[in-house]
C-alpha cells in the first residue's frame, strides 16, 4: 500500500512538470507497465485531481484546471519560495490578503519540513519592507537570499563580489560585511551590512551581488540606523547630484501614501506638515514632481532650488499661452550675465 501511494505522489508530481505525458512515458518514468499507470491515474481522479485523456498521436495525460484547488506537491525550492510569500504577505498591503495568508501559512507550517523549516525563518525574519510593494523586478536567486538571511540569523560574517550599476567591478570587487537587514522595495532586493573594510554601514543591491559565502566568523551585532529610513535615504538621495529639500504642508502619512518610498524620504514636520527629502540631476525634476502633488509647500534647498523652480513656473506658463515664450523665459534668467533676451515668436 506504502508502495502504491508512493508511486501515485510520483505521478501526481510528474503531472505537474509539464503539460501532457504519453501513457508509454508514464510507464517508463515510474518503472511500472502502462495498465498500472491508468489505475495509479484513477486513484488521483477519486481524490480530486482533473486528470484528462487525450486520444491521437499526440496526446495523453493532462493535469488541468478543476472546480476546487487539490492538494499540490512541492520541491523545497519551492515549499521556500511559497512560505516565505506568505509570512511577507501576512503583513501587506493588500487588502483582504493578510487574513488569507495567515490561514494559508498555518497549513503550511505544520507540514513543512524541518529541514527547510530554518530557511524560511532566516528569509523572513530578516527581511523588512519599504511600502510593502512586492513587484517582480531584477532577478535574486533564491539561494542568495537564503544564504544573507542565515548569517543575518547567526549572526555571521558574509564575503561577496559586487559590481557597479555598469557591471564593473567596484574598486574593492570582494566586499566583507556584517549582514544586518534583508529589505525588498518595490522591485528591488536590498542589503543593509556593516561594510568591514569600509568600516561604515552600507546599502548593497542583491542583483549585483554576486556569491555568497559565509565565512564561520561570528560577530557582535552593533547599533544599527533604522533599515528602512537607511536603505531608503540610500536609494532616493545618495546616487544622486542634487539633493532637494521640500518642506510639504500636509501630514506625513497622506503624502507617503502618494509617494514612492524609493523616489523620496518623508519625515513629520508636525502633524500637518512634513520634509521630503530627493535627489534628482537637478532641483527643478523634484520641484515638478512635487508641485504635482498638489500640496502648498516651500523649498528648503538647496540654494538655487528657488530659481529653477521659478525659471520651470515661467516655462509651464508659456506652454499655456498666457506668459512669456519658452525662449524669452529660459534666456530672461540669463539677463543678469548681459545676454539679451530672445523676441522669437510663440505664445498665443
């Protein structure tokens, strides 16, 4: 009996690999004769699994969309990958998705095998979220994360090479670093570490990581910044030139829920006001994208940030037809140097 199960799950695990399966394939893949293949097939019908038969040369065997979910079977990489989904979602932003998640994870849980059991605690426990957007973005092999989230756990010390945003190597390509934080934002895998050579803390891309190797030297874990306000700080000012500065006369939450925690950090300014801090390659992309809010607010810097935000006021206003051309706005700025202001055409 023991037997016949075992081979029945095999099946059922084979049906799931790819879409159609010759009896004869069957057969040969479980090491039975084709008659046994069918009543193994009728087993998994009498428990649920829509199994259809197609005649012809190039048919078979088909697992196929049914009225109600059947049980599935799955790899480890793949029990890894469902549990964690679920422990991130449980605390999402989706709504009506939390309660389900729960429900789903506690099924989970209490099959899932004890030596993946500690893979999925590392990942999740040491993963953090900046918006609780998950979108699929730059490939992360699932062992890497894996990897990162056990020394995180330990804690332990990781050596990994990183390339630049080109794909060149950094001028340190072999980094070590003391793992403190897994954080997903939006379409992006961060890690927040303590660089060792660098003897700072720094923010590394995953998708630029490259092996992982973790290297048996434990650490003491230091006093961290936060890793959300870090990494977030990281990947919306500091690769940037400029650096703006916008005080936003709106409560912190309203206009973090139309704001990207990857384009912009924002931070109460009492309660109904905030600062939104964005780098940008110049003042006026933030200003513009500010002003869309549709918030009052008041630049704080940089310097110059006021000056663009007027030469960009004049150019949007001379696309309507009701102020100066484009050209009279854009070398009306540069009269002070002695160049005169153009006359072209334009307007309405």
């Amino acid at each position: 009996m023991a037997e016949t199960l075992q081979r029945a799950l095999r099946l059922l695990n084979l049906l799931q690999s790819r879409p159609v399966w010759s009896g004869t394939e069957l057969a040969a893949e479980l090491g039975v004769t084709t008659r046994s293949v069918r009543r193994d097939i009728q087993r998994l019908r009498d428990l649920g699994y829509p199994i259809r038969a197609e005649q012809g040369a190039a048919g078979g065997y088909l697992l196929e969309a049914g009225r109600a979910l059947p049980p599935l079977l799955l790899d480890d990489e793949e029990a890894i990958a469902v549990a964690v989904g679920l422990r991130l979602a449980t605390g999402g932003s989706v709504a009506g998705a939390g309660e389900a998640a729960v429900r789903a994870l506690a099924k989970l849980d209490q099959v899932l095998p004890s030596r993946l059991r500690g893979s999925v605690e590392a990942v999740a426990q040491s993963t953090v979220s900046l918006d609780g957007s998950r979108a699929a973005g730059e490939s992360v092999p699932s062992a890497t994360l894996v990897e990162i989230a056990r020394a995180i756990r330990t804690p332990e010390r990781i050596v990994f090479d990183y390339a630049t945003a080109y794909g060149r190597p950094s001028d340190l390509a072999e980094r070590r670093a003391e793992p403190y934080r897994l954080v997903s934002a939006g379409r992006r895998w961060y890690l927040m570490a303590y660089d060792v050579d660098r003897d700072d803390w720094r923010t590394f891309r995953l998708d630029r990581v490259g092996t992982v190797r973790r290297t048996g030297w434990r650490f003491r874990p230091r006093e961290a910044p936060d890793p959300v306000e870090f990494v977030g700080r990281a990947i919306s000012s500091s690769p940037y030139p400029s650096v703006t500065r916008i005080r936003v006369e709106a409560p912190a939450a309203e206009v973090r829920a139309r704001v990207p925690a990857v384009a912009a950090t924002i931070e109460p300014d009492g309660p109904d006001a905030c600062v939104l801090t964005a780098g940008a390659s110049s003042p006026d992309f933030v200003v513009f994208h500010v002003a869309r809010l549709g918030f009052p607010c008041r630049i704080l810097e940089p310097a110059d940030a006021a000056a663009a935000a007027a030469r960009l006021g004049e150019q949007l206003l001379a696309m309507t037809g009701d102020g100066p051309t484009a050209r009279e706005s854009i070398d009306g700025g540069a009269t002070g140097s002695g160049r005169r202001p153009a006359t072209g055409g334009g307007g309405g």
